[in-house]
C-alpha cells in the first residue's frame, strides 16, 4: 500500500462571554438599555479582546468549532534496499 504525507490545517474558533458594564444618560431604563447595547457595538473590538474576562487564562469557553482543510498530500518516498 501506498503511503502518504498529508498536511491538514485545523482552523479552531472558541466561542466565550465577556461582561462590561456602560453609565448611560436616558430618560427611562428601556431607552438606557437599548443606549447600553449601541455603545456596546460601537466599541472597538480591541477593547472587548483586551479585556481581564477575555484572557486565555481565565476565559470560560462555552463553545468550539473546527474545520480541516486538506493543505497538500504527497506520496512518501520509498527507500529501496
């Protein structure tokens, strides 16, 4: 049987929570919520990955996906004695 050398990239995202809290000037607590959740999207990703909660450390992952993707395949050479 033939054999072969094969290289698989393995493409793994982690899915996990972090919590933040926003002050927000609104005129009933519906509005501040909705104010809350804009300010929330409106911020830089970088502060979101830079927070303490987003450490690798500490973070709680609550969920993984993988996909693997075929790189190369070559048949390995044989030594002939």
């Amino acid at each position: 049987m033939t054999k072969y050398i094969c290289t698989v990239r393995a493409i793994i995202t982690e899915s996990y929570e972090v919590e933040d809290t926003f002050e927000i000037d609104a005129p009933d607590e519906v509005q501040a919520g909705e104010d809350a959740i804009t300010a929330a999207e409106m911020s830089s990703i970088d502060n979101w990955l830079k927070h303490p909660a987003a450490h690798p450390n500490v973070r709680e992952v609550i969920d993984y996906e993988t996909e693997f993707i075929l790189e190369d395949t070559e048949e390995k050479e044989r030594l002939e004695i």
